[in-house]
C-alpha cells in the first residue's frame, strides 16, 4: 500500500469515527510541526498543514486513531495490520 493510499483510507477511517479533518496553510509554521489532534466541545478534530508530508499527515492520523476502540469497526485488512503494528 503506498502512503497516498494509506492516507486516503485513515481518512476515510477518521470520517467513520466522525472526526473532522482540517487542512490548514499556516504560513508561519513548519510543516513537519504544526498538526495534531484535538477534543473542541463534542467535537474531535485532527489538523494538518497543508503543506506536510504524506509521512507526516500519516503519523498525526494514526496518532490520533490510536484514542479509539477500533477492534469492532470495518476496516481493509491492510490498514488493520498497519494500525495494530502502529499501536503495539
């Protein structure tokens, strides 16, 4: 699976779980440092410089994910195998 893959199917894992994915340019800040996840209210949010790399969009999701119970949830066996080596 490329990162471009791997990427789009976090995403789509993300918007399963409802947690809104913002891209934002902030031009000021360096790509590889800027993005994370965040609880606002009732709202779980994940932040990513539009500007980062595929690696590193990858790694805030997957940071991010790794809050939620995702045993009971559908998933492609790949990015399942992926997750479950990310966490352990």
């Amino acid at each position: 699976m490329t990162h471009e893959e791997l990427l789009i199917q976090l995403e789509e894992l993300a918007g399963r779980l409802n947690i809104q994915i913002r891209v934002e340019s902030a031009k000021n800040e360096d790509p590889s440092a800027f993005g994370g996840f965040c609880r606002i209210q009732d709202q779980y949010r994940v932040i990513l410089h539009s500007k980062a790399s595929f690696g590193r969009k990858i790694e805030i999701l997957t940071d991010a994910l790794k809050h939620f119970a995702l045993d009971d949830i559908y998933m492609r066996p790949a990015l399942r195998e992926y997750l479950k080596k990310e966490t352990d």
